[in-house]
C-alpha cells in the first residue's frame, strides 16, 4: 500500500495570513519577539534556502511548506542591531538589516495633525523619503488608504512580491508605513494594496 503524501502542519492564524500576505500588522509576528522561556526570531523569506544571524552562527529552521523561518533561543543572544544572512535557490547569498527589527518612525504629532487634515506639509513624511535609523541607511515609505487590509512596498528589490514586505498600519490613521534598510535613492517602487472588503490587490504608484 503506498504511503500517503505528508501534508505540512496548519499554521497558527497569525502565521497563515503572513503567509498569504493579508496581515494588517506584520509587526506582531515578524522580527524578534519576547517569550516565556527567552526569544524568538521570525522572518518570511520564500526565495530563501537558508537564513542565519550574521556573526552569530545562529540558524533559523524553515517552518515546512512556508517561506517562513524561525529561531527561539534565551534572551540577549540576538544582537540588538542584527543583520540576516541568507542564500536564495540560485546560490545567491544576501545581507541585510531586517526591517521587522526598527520600531514605528513617524511621529506621533505628524499623524495627529493628518488626522486632523491640518498637516500643511505631509508630502515630507508620505511616499518615499531617505532615511536613517541609527548608523544604518535605507528609505522611509508611507502611504495613506485606510480601507485597506494590508498595504505592501513592491519594487526590484523584493522581485516584486507583495509578500515579502507589509507595511504597518498607524492605529486608525489609515496611515502605513515601512522602513528599509538599504535601499537607496532612485529605486523604483509601487504600494500593493489589498483591499479590507473584496480582498482584491491594487498596485498604487506614488
């Protein structure tokens, strides 16, 4: 009798709509995160065969079936500022600063006003601005589309997979935004949209 296929294990929710690129706050589930038992490390790569921290030699384990890669170990052993190392299925070896690690970059006051609709000069923060967090360079995207259900930045960087880098929204000011590291000036780029109630995808170019 032939044995039947394996299936991959159901996925925790959050996981899952990481997975099919309709979570509204990504940050929740990717990037490092506090557990009882110490840490946790959470990535969604799908073009990757392997990931580790860089310089620490600590491995992520692909969650089978996914593009999802985790690490849980004790508190303190992923540096504070840590970088991904990871080969694609071409042999391609990559570094990069993971922009799930940065907290929120727009201010408070700026969305206040925007709210509002008494931001005079919300083009400096909407769209894509140069950006530095720290010692560590890339581009600041926001856009505003407060019916959306997950807001994604697209462009040569990513392959153009919407699923590789949701936005966070900014409570309900329809506001979202992402920072990433290493991209640099003149890179072209759109918003993949996901729409709340159809679940459609619209690409927006600023």
């Amino acid at each position: 009798m032939a044995t039947p296929p394996r299936t991959a294990p159901k996925l925790p929710e959050p996981l899952q709509r990481i997975v099919e690129a309709r979570h509204h706050d990504p940050f929740s589930v990717l990037g490092r995160h506090t557990e009882a038992s110490g840490e946790c490390l959470r990535v969604f790569l799908p073009d990757a065969v392997s990931v580790e921290v860089e310089g620490t030699g600590l491995a992520l384990r692909r969650i089978a079936g996914t593009g999802l890669f985790t690490w849980s170990g004790g508190s303190g052993i992923v540096p504070e500022s840590y970088r991904l190392r990871w080969t694609d299925r071409d042999g391609g070896v990559h570094r990069e600063h993971d922009p799930y690690a940065y907290a929120p970059q727009i201010g408070d006051l700026d969305l206040h006003l925007f709210g509002e609709g008494r931001h005079w000069h919300a083009y400096r923060f909407l769209g894509a601005h140069d950006h530095r967090v720290d010692e560590v360079e890339g581009t600041l995207f926001a856009v505003w589309a407060p019916s959306a259900e997950r807001v994604s930045v697209v462009g040569d960087f990513n392959r153009w997979d919407g699923r590789r880098h949701p936005m966070r929204v900014r409570g309900g000011s329809g506001v979202w935004e992402l920072f990433l590291p290493g991209v640099r000036p003149g890179e072209f780029y759109k918003f993949e949209i996901r729409n709340r109630d159809r679940g459609t995808i619209h690409v927006k170019t600023d």
